[in-house]
C-alpha cells in the first residue's frame, strides 16, 4: 500500500502528528495531489546533487500545472486559487535554492514513516505514556476555561466601567445645576432636596467604584495565578515534549492552544489596564477624600503591568530548535560554517506587533563566539500557514568550536500600548562539530542531555552527568530506528540491547552510566556500545532501508538465541542480524541438516557498506551459493525466518540481473560477454584433512604453479581461505576481499592476469 495511503487510514491522535509536519515549506495539498509521483522521486540523492533537485523542483512544478489544468477544467474556483498561490510560493522559496526542496520533501517522507512505524508498534514505554498523558490533561482543559473566564468577566468590567462613566455625568450634571442656584436659594427645601440625592449619588458612585475595582483586582488575582501555574506549567510540558521530539520521539503539538490562551489572557490584560485608564479619567474629573480609585488604582496597574511583563517574556519561545537542514533528525548539532535553521514565535498574537519586533540571536551572549549569516530579523504573521507571529532563521552558521555545550540566544523588545517590554529566549543546549565524523558523539551527547533533565540551560551538565534509567534509555534508543530509518524496536530487539548495556534482558530498576552508553569500550572490543549502534543505523540508512522497514531484518538477536530460533526449523530457513563483533556489518545465518540429521548452523561472514555499495543485499541473498565438498554451488537460502519464502520476502527488492543487458542494436553486436556478480561461500568439512590450495578452487595443478610463483605461500593461504565472490567472465576469476586483504587482493589480481597471458 502506497505510503499516503497508509497515513490517511491513521487514527486521529496520529493524524495531528501528520499534520504537525506539513507547513508553508510543503504544504500537504502537494502531498496529497501528488502522493504517488512525490513517493517515486529519489529525494534523498538529491541532498547533495543541485542538478537532480533543480530537475525534481522542475517536475514538480510540471505535475502542478498538469493538476490546475484538470481542476480548472472542473470549475473548482477554490482549489485552482490554491494551487496558484502554492505552485507561486515554492518557485519564490525554492528556484535558487534547489537542493532544500529535496531536504523538505525528503523529512517529511521519513516523519510520516516514523508516525508509521510509532503507530504500529504495539507496546508504549513511559515515557510516550507520559506525555501522551500530558497532551489531554485535565490541567489543559481546565486552564482553557480559566482563561475563557477571565475574558468573560473583562467584558463585563467593561460594562461596568461604562455604566460608572454614566453615573458620573449624571453627578457632574446636577451638581453643576446646584451650583448655578442663585445663592438666596440655597436655604430653600428644594435645595435641601437636591443636596440629599447629590449625597445619595455621591454614594453610590463610591460603591460602585469600589465594586469595579474589587472585580478587576479579583480578575488581576486569578490571571496572577493563571500565569504562574497552571500556563506555566503547561508550557514546560510542551518544552518537554519538545526535548523528546528533539531525540526522536513523538511529534509535539499543543502549541496553537497555548497560542490561544495567551493571547486571550495578554488582550484581558491590555482590556483591564485601558479600564483602569478611563477610571483615571474619572478621578481627573472626581474625587474625594477616601476615592478608592486614587487608593487602589496605581497599585492594581502596577500588577497587571508586571503580569503582561511575564506573560509576554514567557511566550518568546522557540519553536523550533537549531538544526542543520542536512541532517534534520539530528537536532542541536552544529558543523561550523554550515548554516543551520532555527524558528521563534511568540505566543501573543496581537496584529499591532506584526512586523514590529526585531529579534537579534548570538551565541552565549558572548562576542567571543560569532554566529555568519543574517542574525537579525522581523517576526511576522504572513510566513506561517498558521498565521502565527514567529521568524525564521534560515542562514546562521557558527565560525568557533570549543569542546562544550552553548546555547543560542535570540533577544528582542516590544513597545505597546505605552509599555516598553525586553524579551529573550535560548535554544537548548548545542553541541558544535569541525568534522562531520564527530556527529555521532555530539549525538549521543543530545540524546542524554535531553533526556536526563528538563532544564533548558544546563551548560555545565556533562561535568557530571546523571545516570539513566535503562528502561527510559530503550525506549529513546528505539525511538532512534524510528525516527531515522521509519521503523522502532520491538521487544525482543530491545531485550538484546538491554543485555549488552545492562548484562541482563530484565530491565525494571536498571540504571545507565554516562561512560557505559558512549565512553567504555564493550567487553572485548574496541568500540563503545554507541558507535556500535550508531554504526548499524548508518548502514541500515544507506543499504537496508527497504529491507528494514519490511522486517525482514530481525537485526538485534545473540549468536545463542539465533541458533534456539533456527534449530527446529526447516533445512534453508535464514535469519538476518548485525555483527557483535565488527562496526556496521550484517550477516546472515541459515539452519541445514548432516546426512545423519545432525542439525548444523552456518554463519556468512558480515557484510559492510564497502561490499553493499558493490552489490545490493537483497540480490546477496538472491544469487549466495555455497560450494560444498563435490563442488556444486547452491543457493542454502530458502526460508526467511519463521517460514516465509525467500522470494516472497524480498522479491519486491531484488535488482534486475545483470546478465539481463540491454540487447543489441539491429546491425551491431555487442563486443563484451554478458556477466554476472555471484557471491559464493565454500564449507568445508570439519572431520577431513584441510584440502590442499588446488581443491579449494576450480583451477588446474599448472595454474596454480604458476599461482605460487607471484605469491607468497601466507597470500595464498589467505586469498584461498577467505570469503569470496566469483566473477565469471571468459573464464576469468576474480576474487573481492574484505578491508584488511586488500593488497592480498591486488598480487592475487596480478597473478591471475599472469595465468590468463600463461593459459
């Protein structure tokens, strides 16, 4: 089933996370109109080729035209103007710039198949619970009401300042009618009269000036605890989701909500501080000894001035994190002079402020670091789909690295409605590489930051850095296969992993050091538990990703649970997991039975990028033969495990062979002998006599004389006993070796053309 397919059969919870990912840089109409071409196209090739993404951005915008011809012809007003406007947006965002459409497409492509492979998984650890917990709290719904409240009783505040105005013009009216009486009046019973509904006015001026400003400092107390509690709270939840997000957990969401009730609460506020400005008018016109607005009112502005100091200052936020364009599921690692992206919003949306606030990012705060690129820039609501109030920095770029963690610091100010407001926010804590061989570590430095604290700013962190719980660990650690090559770990996987780290599968109370997760070499070997991991995602990433997003790769199994796996199954049946002992390699191991039913297990020697860049795995599996004792190559391959057929299991991945050329032309033929790339395997029999060099390969006793004669009897040995491939080609046989035979590779090639010219 086509991708696209697979996500709109999604459940809600979900489908919010599908559509965290599609914004104004591909909007998801694309997506969807274009779903089948978009999920053809190599996007990912096209990272570091501007011609092919030039060429894609150009079908791309083809295939748009070829839609707004059919709509338009279906007289569909709405959707003709929509695709106008996008088809106009990515020509503006994208012709100079190619290569970020292949970057954009190609992340939201792997976002969907990590929402995917998350809702196929069926066990939740704690700490998706807990934050899926947190998404539809109860806190939430009650803090959303809280601010409708307080909105609710603003209106009405308004009003009664309004009638207080009122009531006020009315006073002012007779008592100027008083004092317009002539003076040999002022003892007559109408006046007396006069005086006594004055008083009663003046009365009840007072109390309802008391009344409003009892309701507005009760609206100022509950916004007060609003402010410092439950929308704080609710804040740092969503910062911790954010954290999570950053190590490849569940997409973040929420924020539009909190949008929401931060803005309703800064416009209460505002609406508030106007209302105790007109009640300053009317002491301008009135007062009285013991006038409650000149005793209250300074002290209730001066409240709900340092109210809309923090809310303001609370609601700059980034909103998305430091990130490299090229390596968007590593967050928060920065190479110097390689730009990197970072998006700010600010949570009060009041059109007053639309391009009115300039912010400013550095690093540190400190001039001894100095970020190259455009680093100040104006926050606007018309880059967002959402219309939110936000700025993107897309050109940033570090020019220093010291061995620590930094944040990036963005700072601005806001000038409204009389009040003069600095802000400022940081990114969470950043690693900076001058090579991109140290991404790994800087990685594996994130993922234990984030995940082992909820402070924003904890520069000094890794001077001792706390231990984890393993079962937290885990789930992180599965979220990594998720998140960057679309499909987690299941329990079984995670068990073998929880051994390796912990020395036992049960995991409850387990906790993880530091130097065990990335500093200490394995026992036995020379590479941590973390380059060992990060090793295998990398070669799952660049030669396995099909075959892993099918399981088909069992992947993280011990030698002794393979053979208890594959030990009562039938002759042929093949399961395929990572080395323990090499970096990035991948074997195979298949069951076969002795004539005297004996059960045998053989393991292939790991495959590494080296040889999976000259031959597809899945065609490895096809074409493996093995060379028993008579000599007769075989395929042993016949059952991925537990029972599915081999060519049921990875037909959909084979390549077409290569002995398929193309054919030739009418008139001409074809100068070169069609061949084809085998690998093959000998086994040998335990019980007899090591074989002497000339049986372990199809060659005569004069060609392996003549063998000798350019190597030495040690290169022989070795050529002979190691893992081969036969290349057949006008009886040629070449050999392709691991790393470390390479120049037993090279003399043996020699030769070999030697013994052609000798034959």
């Amino acid at each position: 089933m086509a991708q696209w397919n697979q996500v709109q059969q999604l459940e809600v919870k979900y489908l919010e996370q599908i559509d965290q990912i599609y914004d104004d840089k591909f909007p998801m109409e694309v997506r969807h109109l274009l779903a089948q071409w978009i999920e053809g196209q190599d996007w990912e090739s096209a990272y570091n080729n501007e011609p092919m993404a030039a060429i894609l951005l150009q079908n791309l915008l083809i295939k748009l035209d070829e839609n707004l011809d059919r709509v338009s012809q279906e007289k569909n007003l709405l959707l003709v103007h929509n695709l106008k406007r996008i088809k106009k947006g990515l020509q503006a965002k994208y012709q100079s710039n190619p290569v970020h459409i292949a970057v954009v497409v190609s992340n939201c492509l792997r976002e969907e198949r990590r929402v995917l492979a998350s809702a196929n998984m069926p066990v939740q650890g704690p700490l998706e619970k807990s934050l899926q917990n947190n998404l539809g709290s109860e806190r939430q719904r009650n803090t959303e009401h809280k601010v409708s409240a307080i909105k609710n009783s603003t209106q009405m505040t308004e009003q009664d300042v309004k009638y207080l105005d009122d009531l006020q013009e009315e006073f002012d009216f007779r008592y100027k009618t008083i004092q317009s009486i002539e003076q040999n009046d002022n003892n007559s019973d109408a006046m007396k009269q006069e005086m006594l509904m004055l008083q009663d006015m003046l009365n009840a001026l007072d109390y309802r000036r008391k009344e409003v400003l009892s309701k507005m400092a009760q609206i100022i107390t509950e916004a007060e605890a609003l402010v410092n509690n439950m929308l704080a709270e609710e804040l740092l939840d969503w910062k911790r989701r954010q954290q999570i997000a950053c190590i490849g957990g569940p997409l973040h969401s929420g924020l539009d909500q909190l949008q929401n009730c931060f803005t309703l609460l800064a416009e209460s506020l505002f609406q508030i501080r106007r209302q105790l400005e007109k009640l300053d008018e009317l002491l301008f016109k009135l007062t009285y000894e013991g006038d409650p607005i000149s005793l209250q009112r300074p002290h209730l502005m001066e409240r709900v001035n340092l109210l809309l100091y923090s809310l303001f200052q609370s609601s700059f936020i980034v909103e998305k994190q430091p990130c490299m364009p090229t390596h968007p599921q590593r967050p928060l690692v920065l190479k110097t002079l390689i730009q990197f992206t970072a998006k700010l919003r600010l949570l009060i949306k009041l059109p007053e402020l639309n391009y009115q606030i300039r912010v400013k990012a550095t690093i540190d705060n400190s001039r001894r670091f100095v970020l190259c690129g455009t680093h100040v820039k104006a926050m606007n609501m018309d880059e967002s789909t959402n219309g939110s109030l936000s700025v993107e920095f897309r050109h940033l770029g570090p020019q220093m690295v010291t061995e620590e963690l930094h944040s990036i610091s963005f700072e601005t100010q806001v000038c409204l409605y009389g009040l003069t407001i600095d802000m400022e926010t940081s990114s969470l804590p950043v690693v900076m590489i001058s090579n991109v061989s140290q991404l790994p570590n800087a990685w594996a430095s994130i993922i234990w930051y984030n995940l082992s604290t909820n402070e924003s700013q904890n520069l000094a962190f890794f001077n001792k850095p706390p231990s984890i719980p393993l079962s937290q660990l885990l789930e992180v650690l599965s979220w990594q296969f998720s998140s960057y090559v679309g499909r987690g770990l299941n329990s079984d996987q995670l068990g073998m992993l929880a051994e390796k780290l912990a020395g036992q599968v049960t995991y409850s109370d387990q906790q993880v050091c530091w130097s065990k997760f990335c500093k200490e070499h394995l026992p036995g070997k020379s590479f941590t538990f973390w380059a060992w991991l990060e090793a295998i995602l990398d070669l799952i990433k660049k030669h396995l990703l099909p075959l892993w997003i099918d399981g088909c790769i069992m992947g993280f199994v011990s030698k002794g649970k393979e053979r208890g796996l594959l030990k009562d199954r039938m002759p042929g049946t093949f399961l395929l997991r990572f080395s323990e002992s090499n970096l990035g390699g991948i074997t195979f191991t298949w069951v076969s039975q002795s004539e005297n039913g004996e059960v045998c297990f053989h393991s292939v020697e790991p495959y590494n990028k080296g040889s999976l860049t000259a031959l597809p795995f899945a065609d490895i599996l096809r074409d493996y033969k093995v060379i028993m004792a008579d000599n007769v190559p075989e395929n042993p391959l016949k059952y991925l495990y537990p029972d599915i057929p081999k060519d049921k299991a990875f037909g959909k991945h084979y390549s077409s062979r290569t002995s398929e050329g193309p054919r030739p032309t009418e008139g001409k033929t074809n100068a070169y002998v069609p061949s084809v790339f085998i690998p093959v395997s000998k086994i040998l029999n335990d019980s007899a006599d090591p074989p002497s060099p000339s049986e372990l390969l199809p060659m005569s006793p004069s060609v392996y004389a003549v063998l000798r004669e350019h190597l030495s009897p040690t290169m022989m040995e070795t050529a002979v006993r190691c893992r081969v491939s036969l290349f057949y080609s006008s009886g040629v046989l070449c050999e392709e070796l691991e790393n470390k035979e390479v120049l037993v590779m090279r003399k043996f090639n020699t030769a070999m053309r030697d013994v052609s010219a000798y034959k």
